[in-house]
C-alpha cells in the first residue's frame, strides 16, 4: 500500500490518530507476516504404543516417583488452526505400521497426525497429546516439535497401567513392596529427544512401550500466513 493512499484512507475514515501510527501498524504487520511465512511448517505424526509381553515389569526396578509432564500451556493435538502451532489434522501414513503393531504383541494407545509450524527451541510450544483408543494404558504427555539448523522432536510422556496379574507377585518382590502396600496400576515415564530429518521413521525404545515418529515437510499456506501474521498483532 503505498503512502498515497495510506494518506486518501486517514482522510476518508477521518481517522485522528497520526498517520505515522498507521505507518508503524501496516510495518508491523508486514514485519510479522514476513517473519512467519519464514517459519518451516511440518506434518508430524505420532504412533504411541504398549508393549503386552509382561517380561518388561520385572526385568528392571521402575522408581515410584515419576515426574508428570509440564503440560502448561500446551496446545491439545484436537486444537484445529490456532495460535501459536495452527495444527491442522493430517491422514495417516503409518496407518499400516499401526495395524502390524496390534497384531505383533503391542497396542497402539495413541496415533494422531498433524500439521504444525516449526519454532526456534526457545520458543517452541508443546503439544499435548493422550490416548486416544480408548483402550490399554492412560496416557498424558506433550511433543514439541522445533527447528534449529535440523528439525527436532521432544518427547515427555507418562503411563499408568495396571499390573498384570500373572507377574503381580515378581514384580512387588523386584520393587520390594509390602505386602499391606501391594498397588493396582504403575506409572511410567518416557522422555527423549531426537534429531529428525523429513520422511525417517524414527523408534523411540522402553521395555513396556514405545514410539514412532515421522516428519514431512509441509509447505505453508499463505492465507494461512496472512491470517496469522494479522492474529500475531492481537
């Protein structure tokens, strides 16, 4: 918009504030539209799954006293084009390696994919994510997903399953629990992080689940960078 009209509008609107204001705002907005159209965008999708071989329980001690996950300010996979991540849902390509796992002796707890901007790590917000199966062990925990010169991946989730009853006595002796303090459900954490490039599959271990992760590159709407460029202002 050149200064021309920038001058017809504040007289035509009768507009009292300075047009230099008007200058600053219409700079602003450029400056933010710019800077968000730089940002890369992602679709990023998530397969969370359980491991039903019940060896894990006892193979190793499991604390008590797991950390629960920071999920402040989170932004819920559900969450469609908002700020500050604009997800938007994806389909599934690990569609087949989901159906394979719950065949295998494992059990999908969460699969979701969607689309994302990608953040310096500072900035990076969290996605939160939960199962969403219906079915198996709780879940709670975020993803974040941000860029510094390779495109990474944080996990921070937690689990509470119930203790198969045929392991329930190996697994108090394992974690010496009394006999009067014998519990129902266990939790669990899992944290990681992971260099990531466009189209690896990436596998996140634990004796008793697991993850898969794969990122695309995803080119940005530029209506979408437009309406959030202005809603940035806000």
């Amino acid at each position: 918009m050149s200064y021309k009209t920038l001058l017809q509008l504040h007289r035509f609107l009768n507009l009292k504030a300075p047009l230099t204001g008007i200058l600053l705002v219409t700079s602003l907005i450029f400056i933010s539209q710019t800077a968000f159209a730089q940002l890369p965008s992602y679709k990023i999708e998530v397969i969370v799954f359980e491991n039903l071989a019940t060896n894990g329980w006892t193979e190793e001690y499991w604390p008590d006293n797991v950390e629960t996950p920071n999920t402040q300010n989170s932004t819920s996979v559900f969450t469609r084009n908002q700020k500050p991540l604009w997800i938007n849902k994806r389909n599934h390509s690990l569609a087949n390696a989901a159906r394979k796992l719950n065949k295998k002796g494992y059990r999908v707890i969460a699969h979701q994919a969607w689309s994302q901007v990608a953040y310096p790590k500072k900035n990076a917000p969290t996605v939160l994510i939960e199962n969403d199966q219906g079915k198996g062990s709780n879940l709670l925990g975020t993803v974040r997903l941000y860029k510094t010169r390779y495109a990474h991946v944080d996990f921070d989730l937690e689990f509470e399953r119930r203790i198969p009853g045929k392991v329930l006595q190996a697994f108090v002796q394992n974690q010496k629990i009394a006999n009067d303090e014998i519990p129902t459900h266990w939790r669990f954490a899992l944290k990681e992080s992971r260099k990531i490039k466009p189209g690896e599959l990436h596998y996140i271990d634990h004796p008793l689940f697991g993850v898969l992760v794969q990122i695309t590159k995803k080119l940005t709407d530029n209506t979408e960078i437009k309406e959030a460029s202005l809603t940035m202002l806000d």
